[in-house]
C-alpha cells in the first residue's frame, strides 16, 4: 500500500478533506477502573443531590398553587 486512501460508494470515488487532530485530543488519558468508578459515583452523587433539590422545589411549587386554588 502507498498509504493513499479512496472513499467509494458503489463505484463511485467520492471526494474528501481530512483534518490534523487538535493538540489537546492527541495525547490519551488513561485511567484505572478504580479512578473511572470513582468519579462516576460522583458525579451520580451530584446528580442526585441536584434532582432532590429540584424535586423540592417541584413540590413547593405544586402546594403553592394547590393552596391558591382551594382558597
């Protein structure tokens, strides 16, 4: 192979661009399952201190209008 690359759709040779990878992307993050698991339990923490938050303030809102309606 002469590291030549063609894009076919049926015989058809189509025409494309490729683009250098970005800096940042080229260097690879390696993480342990320890690590990974890690910081998904956190951010399920978060997520689940943020949904209780706003399930409060659903339920604050809904007995807010409930005592205006009955009044």
């Amino acid at each position: 192979m002469d590291g030549k690359l063609e894009l076919l759709w049926g015989s058809e040779a189509l025409p494309f661009k490729t683009f250098e990878r970005h800096q940042h992307l080229s260097a690879t993050r390696v993480a342990d399952d320890k690590l990974l698991n890690a910081r998904v339990d956190d951010v399920l923490a978060k997520e689940a201190v943020r949904l209780r938050k706003l399930q409060a303030k659903v339920a604050s809102q809904n007995a807010s209008k409930q005592s205006r309606d009955t009044a």
